[in-house]
C-alpha cells in the first residue's frame, strides 16, 4: 500500500511522458496517437514472421529452407520508431523502452504458447555481456516469462564462442558466423521451448538456436520477438 502511494505522489509530481514524442502520455510510456502509429506486424508468415502481402503458413523462404522451429511471434516491424526503442534499450539501458516493448511482446505472446514449458533468452557470449552489462533479451524475457506463467530458464542455452555482430554481415556470412555458436546444457528431452530474441532480421541466430535445442532433445521450439525485418 505504501508503495502504491509512493508511486501515485510521483506520478502527480513527474506525469509520464510518451516515449516517442514526449507527451504526456496516456498509461506510463506510450501515448495514444503513438501506440497507434506502431508498425504492427499483421501480415505475415506463420513460420518465420517474415512481413507478406497477406498472411501465409509458410513464406517462399520457408518453403525453401524449413526453420526448425514451429512459429515465430513477432509483433512489430523493425522500423521507426520500434528500431529507436531497440538500440535505447539494447546499448543505453533505457528500462522505460524495455518494459514498453516487453508489454507489447507478452501482450502478442499471450494465449499463443499453450503447452510450453521454458521461456530461453538468446545468450550473450561472456565477452560481449561483459562489454554491455546486462543482456537485454533476457531482460525482455523475465517480465514476459512472470506475464506467461512460463519458467525462465537462460541456462539452457549458452553462447560457445565470440561472434561477430550480425548486423555488419550478409547472409551468407551470418549464417557462418552463427554456425556452432551455441550449446544446450545437457538433455533436453520433452522439453517444449519459446526461445526468445530482440529482433528477428534474418532467422539465421534463431535457427541456429533453435537447432542447438532441438538436437538436445527439445520437442518442440517457439520463437518469439519484438520485431521483425522486413
């Protein structure tokens, strides 16, 4: 009770501001006009959550090169102003825009993971978490997981080996880069996974994740991220 008088007293002292273009907001991070400019991800493919003209169980990409994961959840498309979001969030720290996008993806992710057993944040090699202080997929997952009813589990997965960022490769090199890169811990068997990442650009580090689990026994792996590529 105290807490929430606390919290009452410093949002009549500092009204919360929107995220995006400062205004007051209407809930604490997003104002009304701004949430309904997000880029939603409506059309897509069920598979990969690659953005289609209309909806599909399986885009051509798909087709060609099946993922070894079921379905992809992804909300929103890697545009203005989520791309914003993203990088406050990933390289500065800005709790306010990872709690506004972990709303956004538990919000998407609710009723679609019926069955499932472990939430598995993508990990950092050690290196690179080091650098950054803090991963911040699993910092999405853990507000995601206690919304879902799912048990975190970021130990399942570990990165092996430093890579390069995917962001300054092209496909072909991503998918180099990422290959062995990951290790589950031990049997997996049964286990039904909703592996978890920021962004899905190409699916190349959610495939290769996704396989590292399966290969260990997971009987079925879910991707779920806040947004996808177009």
């Amino acid at each position: 009770m105290l807490g929430e008088s606390f919290a009452r007293v410093g949002a009549a002292l500092l009204p919360p501001r929107c995220l995006v273009c400062g205004a007051a907001g209407a809930d604490a991070d997003l104002c009304a006009a701004c949430r309904g400019e997000l880029p939603w991800n409506r059309a897509c493919c069920a598979r990969c959550a690659l953005p289609l003209p209309a909806p599909a169980p399986d885009c051509g990409i798909c087709q060609r090169r099946p993922p070894g994961f079921a379905a992809t959840v992804a909300p929103l498309l890697y545009a203005a102003p989520v791309d914003r979001l993203l990088t406050r969030f990933k390289f500065h720290a800005d709790l306010a825009s990872g709690r506004l996008l972990a709303d956004v993806l538990g919000a998407a992710l609710a009723g679609r993971v019926q069955g499932l057993d472990f939430i598995v944040p993508v990990p950092l090699h050690r290196r690179r978490l080091a650098q950054r202080g803090y991963n911040q997929t699993l910092e999405l997952a853990r507000p995601v997981a206690r919304r879902l009813g799912l048990r975190l589990a970021p130990g399942l997965l570990h990165r092996t080996r430093a890579t390069a960022a995917q962001s300054e490769l092209d496909g072909a090199a991503r998918r180099r880069n990422v290959r062995g890169a990951f290790a589950a811990a031990g049997d997996l068997s049964g286990a039904r996974i909703l592996l978890l990442d920021d962004v899905v650009t190409t699916t190349t580090t959610v495939r290769e994740a996704a396989a590292t689990l399966l290969d260990a026994g997971a009987a079925v792996v879910h991707v779920g991220a806040v947004a996808r590529a177009p």
